[in-house]
C-alpha cells in the first residue's frame, strides 16, 4: 500500500474521530460552565488521539531516514497536554482555554513542517493552512483563557475546522490516487 493511500486513509479516520468528538463537545460543552468529568475525558482523549495518529504516520512512511523530529515533537507535546488539560481542568474552563490556545500554537508549527516535508505525497495544501490557523487560533484561546472566559465551544469549533482540513486532504489523496 502506497503511503499516500496510508495518509488518505489516515486523514478519514481523523476526520470521523474529530467530527464524533465535535458532536460530544458541543453537547457536553453548551451546558456546564465548570469541568465535569464527561468533558474532562473528551478533553484528554483529543491530544492522545491526535499523537496515536502522528505515530502512526511515522510508522506508515516508507522513508525511514528522514528526519522525524516534527513529528516526534508532536507526538511528546500532544500526550503533554493530554496530561496538562486533565489537570488544568480541575482547575477551570479558563485554564483549559489557555492550555488550549497554548497546545493549538505549538502543535500548529509542526504540523505546518510536517505537511511541506509529505507535500510530494499529495494533498498537503489543507494541512499546510490547518497548520497556520492552529497559531492563529491557538493564541485567539490563550487570550480567552487568560481573560477568565470559559466558552468550550471555541476549541469544539476549532477542531471541527481541524476535520474538515483532514477531509479536504483525504478527498485530495483520493484523487490523485485515482489519477495514478
């Protein structure tokens, strides 16, 4: 199996995971304005999905001596803030917008790496943008949470744009895979 089939498929599975965890969010989210245990876990799940797919993406690419630091890098950060948002999240909603927006930025620069290193494997252009938003957004929750806002629907939305830039990808790959 070719690694860019590898990544379409990769990019479906993150889409479907993103949108179930959107519904759940968006249910959980609108109704409590303090943590609860159910958002809690939907918090922490995110980042540990997130690095479970990097890692996977490592493995399925047939280059083995390319550098891997980015995403190694991604892998370490994301299961840090899985650890960060559990604990930030007995705190407040504002502290989870901040470890958010903080998580959002840093996770962002890599992937942006990420996406023009595999750009030759096609359909990098939504990963590439999906990169420079997460900066972008990422400091939009780190203000909110320093400001005391606790409005979890921001993140909900943002992982939502997430999916549909892992969408856009997959339907990319799949095209190019048909045309090959």
């Amino acid at each position: 199996m070719s690694y860019s089939l590898k990544l379409r498929n990769l990019y479906f599975t993150r889409f479907a995971f993103a949108v179930l965890w959107v519904g759940l969010m968006f249910a959980t989210a609108t109704k409590h304005v303090e943590p609860t245990a159910l958002l809690t876990v939907l918090l922490v799940l995110y980042p540990l999905f997130d690095a479970g797919a990097v890692l996977w993406q490592i493995r399925a690419n047939p280059e083995k001596n390319r550098a891997k630091m980015s995403e190694l890098l991604s892998i370490v950060v994301s299961i840090l803030v899985a650890i960060a948002l559990g604990i930030s999240s007995s705190i407040s909603l504002a502290a989870v917008l901040t470890v958010w927006g903080v998580w959002a930025i840093i996770a962002g620069i890599p992937q942006l790496i990420t996406a023009i290193r595999n750009r030759a494997a096609g359909g990098q252009v939504a990963q590439m943008l999906s990169g420079g938003i997460s900066v972008f957004a990422g400091a939009g929750f780190l203000t909110q949470g320093i400001a005391g806002q606790t409005m979890m629907t921001g993140p909900a939305g943002y992982a939502l744009l997430g999916a549909i830039f892992f969408l856009i990808s997959a339907i990319r790959l799949s095209l190019k895979l048909r045309k090959g």
